[in-house]
C-alpha cells in the first residue's frame, strides 16, 4: 500500500522536475537569427532571394508574425525606409527576404525576430550581402541577441555609403 502511494506522488515529482528543466532551458535558450546567402536556386521557395532568414528559439518554430524587416537607406544623400515583406519556404524557421528596395543608393536591411534578436545586413551596389552584424550582449558567457540602435543601423549605413 505504501508503494501505492510513493509510486504516483514520485511520478509526479520527476514529472515536475522535467518540466522545470525544460522551462529553464527556455530561459537559457534565448532566440536568435542568422542569415543566409547566397540563397539556393534550385528551391522555388528560395530563388531569387537576395538571402534567407533562419530563426531560432528553443523548442519552438516561428511564424511569419515574429518577424519584422525594413530596407534603411541614403539615395542621393537623402535618408529612405522601405518595409519589407517576408516570405515563409519550403523548411521550418527558414524565411526569403526578395529585393524590395530601389536599386540606387546605399542599402542595408534590419531584420529583429521577437523585437530582441536582429541583423544588420550590409548590402553591395548589386543588392547582395556584403556583411551581417548581429548585435549581443554578454550574459553567463553566452551571446545573447539584442535589439540594435539607431546609431548602429546609421553607422553601418555610412559605412556602406563610403564604399561606394
């Protein structure tokens, strides 16, 4: 009888261990964003893609509502934003960004997954990644993505600009 009794309320404790754990890991596990290029041209959902988006968080996908992106860009010295559509592909977590900025001026693309977690994409005068810079912070020794400021989208901005 007394096993009766110790088996469930054990079961339960062990069950509620996992799920701590697993709600730890969560916090641990912070989201983050990379991004691809060139994108594959052999994937109609890919093709012709000026890059791809790929999102991480634990345990979870993300939807197209996670995500936010918008051109920022100095055309005949004068500042412009354009925002810029998404577009889900063939995998989980992998999303198409398609050129939707002029092709005059100077470019870069902020992409922010769950208004934490952004890039910076530097692009050349052909519209193709040039570079990406993904804002952290230290936490624990781990890199933890951060939202980006204004400055850092300018400086970027005039960096690109100078090139050219």
């Amino acid at each position: 009888m007394l096993y009766r009794t110790i088996a469930p309320a054990l079961l339960l404790t062990l069950a509620g261990t996992s799920i701590g754990a697993a709600r730890s890991a969560d916090v641990k596990s912070p989201p983050w964003i990379s991004i691809e290029s060139p994108a594959n041209p052999y994937d109609p959902a890919t093709r012709d893609a000026a890059f791809l988006v790929r999102t991480w968080l634990h345990g979870n996908t993300t939807s197209l509502e996670d995500l936010t992106a918008s051109a920022e860009g100095l055309v005949d010295g004068k500042r412009q934003s354009v925002a810029l559509r998404i577009e889900p592909t063939s995998q989980p977590n992998l999303y198409a960004v398609r050129r939707q900025w002029p092709a005059a001026g100077a470019w870069v693309v902020r992409v922010t997954l769950l208004r934490t977690a952004t890039a910076i994409v530097s692009l050349d005068r052909a519209g193709a990644v040039s570079g990406v810079y993904v804002p952290t912070r230290m936490q624990s020794g781990l890199p933890l993505a951060r939202a980006v400021e204004a400055r850092e989208i300018d400086s970027t901005l005039a960096t690109v600009a100078a090139r050219r």
